[in-house]
C-alpha cells in the first residue's frame, strides 16, 4: 500500500522538475525580489525541514509541502488570505507588467502608489500664506462629512457618577471657576486666548481687503452662495416644468432637480460653512451637535439673503417664458401654473392639519437621516457620499410628501421667491393665502419637525455626549443655567438675578 504522504510528495517533486518557473509563477515575484533573497539568505535561519546544503530545487519542494500541508490544515481562509495579500514588490512594479482585471479602474490594485494631493510648487505657499491654513482649526458641522464632537457645558465636571466618586473619595479635580467667569457654550478656546479674554488674533498674509474681509465671513458666505445655487437650480427645474405644460420635464424631474440641486450645494460649501442651507438644520445641529447658537443666526440670514438671490436669478432667467404662458392662457402670471414653481401652498382639499404634519413629517426625516449620515458610530457612508445621499433622500421626500404641500422641507425655499413673486407684482395677498401658510407650514412645522427628528434619532441610537439626552441630569440642569446667564448678561436683562443663577450654577455641579 503506498503511503499517500509520500505519494504527494513524489508528485510535488515531479511537478517541481518540469516547470523551472514554479517558484516566480506561485508567489508573484521577479527577478530582483530573487537576488535580493538569495544574498540575505545567509542571514536568516533555516527554515524547519530545510538543510542549507540542499539544492534550490529541493527548497522549492518543501516550501510547496508546507504550502499544501497548511491549506489542508486550515481550509479556504488561509488560501484566501494568502492570495489577498500582494507582496511589496508587486505594488512597485509598473503597471503594463500586470494583467488588470480590477472593477476598481486600470491600476488600482497592483499599479504605483499615486501622489497624495495636487501638486504644489516649492515656493507656492511662500506667496500664499492663506493656502492650507484653517481658520483656527475650528469644528466644521458639515453635512458632507461626519459631524465633530465638542465638549458641551453638559459633559464638564463630573458627568459621570464614577467621576463624582472618585472627587468625593480622592479630593478630586480642581473644581470649576464660577458661572460668571465661564465662557458661553461655544467651541473650545485656546490657551492663548484664555490668557489674553480673546480668540488669538490672525497673523496670516492677506492680498488685498476682500481677502481679509472673506476670511471672516467665509462661512455667511459660504451659506449664502450654497442655498442661491440649490433654490436656483431647483426652482429653474420647476420653471422648465410648469411654462412648458410639462413638455420639458414630470413631478418626478422635478423632485430629481431639487434633490440634486441641494446635493450640488452640499458639495460646494460643505467643507467651509458646513452647507446647512436650510434653517432647520442649523437650529438642530446648534440644540443637538454643540454648533455655537450665537452663529445660527447668522447662518439663517444667509440663507434667506441667498433664497431671495435666487429668487430673483429665477423668475430673470424664466421671465420670458412666463409672460408667454400667462398670454397664452389668458391669466395673470400670479395664477398661471408658474406659481406652483415658485411657491408652496396646500391642495384646497388638504386640512391645516394635514398639511403640518406633511412638513413636520418631512424635516423630522430629513433631519433624522443626516444625524446619521454624521454619526461616525453608525456605519458613516464612505468619503463623499453624504451629500448624494442627501440628494436622494430629498428626491424620494418630494416624491412621497410634495403632492400636499408642494414639498418646502425649509423655511427659506418658500420665503424667498414668494417675495421676489410680491415684487414682481404678483400682489401682496401670497402672504396670506391660506392662513399666512408660508409662516406656519415652511417655518413652525419645519423647524420643529427638524428638532424632533433629530431627537428620536439620539433618544434610540446615538450614544455620543454632546447630546441632552444623553447629559447626566443636573449636567442637563446646569447647562440650561449657564445659558440662561449667558443670555442675561448679553441681553442685559435681570442683573439682579444673575447671583442667583450663579449660585444655582455651583450648587449643580457636582
């Protein structure tokens, strides 16, 4: 009976003997991964079975022995991840030294390694001093990439009972200064500015005036030229639709043309002020994320500066064709067609209520998704993919809660061509048209259903501390006191009560 070790091994051995290229086709190496291994041969052990006395041929049969005992051994995966793996001196070699078969795109596995960035001259940056330099390393709150987290006035001091313990057992931490000498809830400030009571000023090279004066508002600006791009495209996409008799485009194109449009805007500012681009977003992102309230206001008037912008750019760009199709239907241009692009109003037959909770329903899922587009716990898409999921998400929102209401999802979106429209000449009564619907429909309902989406969402999943929900109860107490100082002493408001408030402060610390 023959031994069947020794049968595979004589095999092995004939196998070795009639293809001399064994060893360079098996493990995927040239000529110079070979030289290089023959002269630091005399530096590595010997393998175990293998005599430095044998031939080459001889290494070679013992090394495919081991290679097939070991798959034996243990099954598919090993083979798997021998195989996944390529050597160093494959990702080195050029690229028409290797077959592609990679849906990746020529060169993507085995190709040379490509340049990390665009090119930079020596000298570029000696003549830009602006290039590359953040504005302070500050928190972006992007909707195109995952959201940051800050230390909020309800995670400091003791937030957890472990904490507490161990101050009242070890002496603890040093505690916190007193209320009226901490700083508003805000992003973090440097030592520098502690020392000085400001932020450190910027010692960055500026071309000329608009380059300093871009530099601080970089954000507003960023906010407004984000939300005229998307109302633009959007609202041209429901032109191109309505003046046409729907020749040029359906409710679905047009659902499309929104999604896409704000994708568009999303993509273009999102590194810089975020791309918010809807109210509802921001106030969210400043009540749940830790983004700075004192700037919402800001982000808000750019983004209603920017949907009159694009307002106006609209009803130029389709004025023409408006006019032809108020001519050709014998009606005045208010109650043509066109007005169903331009602003958002309920079906006759749809109740108040109805047509709330349409838009509450909306921006609560909206607001809900982009939560977890930015929750880096949560399976976050890959880089890039935030603002195309976005997209998406608005289309199939349009598609599936636009007949009611027409679909605003945010506040400015209505407000801004529904003045442009007033000033037009379309009349005055399109702020009163059903129930003044543009202040309670496209503003209450979308900001409040923005703020419970994004509440259900942390209430179920998100476990990160920047959120009240997961404060612990007098961090929540605590919190809501400092800014109620904060806000008295801004306001000027209440000074006798600011003691109080303080006190209240100390006594909910710990």
């Amino acid at each position: 009976m023959v031994h069947p070790v020794r049968s595979l091994n004589k095999e092995l051995d004939q196998v070795d003997t009639e293809s001399k290229d064994y060893r360079s086709s098996d493990s995927t190496e040239g000529e110079s991964s070979k030289t290089d291994q023959d002269e630091e041969s005399p530096q590595r052990e010997p393998r175990k079975g293998v005599s430095r006395n044998k031939s080459q041929g001889t290494e070679r049969t013992n090394f495919s022995r081991k290679k097939s005992h070991a798959s034996h051994r243990t099954g598919v995966s090993q083979n798997q991840s021998y195989r996944s793996q390529p050597p160093a001196t494959m990702r080195n070699q050029s690229y028409g030294s290797q077959a592609q078969f990679s849906l990746a795109g020529p060169n993507a596995y085995y190709g040379p390694l490509p340049h990390q960035g665009a090119y930079m001259h020596p000298d570029y940056q000696s003549y830009n001093p602006q290039y590359g330099n953040t504005q302070g390393d500050k928190p972006v709150w992007s909707l195109a990439q995952p959201l940051p987290h800050v230390v909020r006035d309800g995670m400091r001091y003791g937030a957890l009972p472990e904490d507490r313990k161990e101050e009242r057992e070890e002496g603890g931490r040093e505690r916190p200064p007193p209320a009226a000498e901490e700083p508003p809830t805000d992003i973090p400030q440097t030592d520098e500015a502690r020392q000085n009571g400001e932020e450190p000023q910027n010692e960055m090279g500026f071309f000329n005036k608009w380059s300093k004066i871009r530099y601080h508002l970089r954000e507003p600006l960023g906010e407004w030229l984000g939300t005229t791009l998307a109302i633009t495209l959007g609202l041209c996409g429901g032109l191109a639709t309505y003046t046409s008799d729907q020749q040029a485009g359906s409710w679905m194109s047009q659902a499309a043309c929104w999604g896409f449009s704000f994708m568009i805007g999303i993509y273009i500012v999102g590194g810089i002020s975020g791309g918010h681009l809807n109210p509802a977003i921001t106030i969210s992102m400043s009540l749940w994320r830790g983004f700075p309230a004192r700037r919402c206001v800001i982000y808000i008037l750019a983004q209603l500066i920017g949907a009159i912008t694009a307002g106006g750019i609209a009803y130029a760009i389709y004025h023409d064709a408006i006019v032809n199709l108020s001519v050709e239907s014998n009606l005045p241009q208010s109650e043509t067609t066109a007005s169903q692009a331009f602003l958002t109003l309920p079906k006759q037959f749809v109740s108040p209520a109805t047509a709330f909770f349409n838009e509450f329903l909306g921006t609560a899922i909206l607001v809900g998704t982009i939560m977890a587009l930015g929750d880096d716990t949560n399976a976050p898409p890959g880089a890039g993919m935030q603002a195309f999921i976005i997209g998406i998400i608005i289309t199939v929102l349009v598609l599936a809660l636009g007949y009611n209401t027409g679909g605003a999802f945010n506040g400015p979106r209505d407000f801004g061509p529904r003045l442009v429209a007033v000033m037009a000449g379309w009349g005055g009564h399109l702020f009163k048209e059903y129930h003044a619907w543009w202040i309670w429909g496209p503003w209450v309902a979308d900001i409040f259903g923005g703020l419970f989406g994004a509440f259900i969402y942390d209430l179920v999943v998100f476990t990160g501390g920047e959120s009240p929900i997961n404060y612990p109860p007098r961090r929540r107490k605590r919190a809501l006191l400092i800014k109620e100082k904060n806000l008295r002493s801004k306001l000027r408001l209440g000074r006798r009560k600011i003691g109080d408030i303080e006190r209240a402060v100390e006594e909910n610390q710990d």
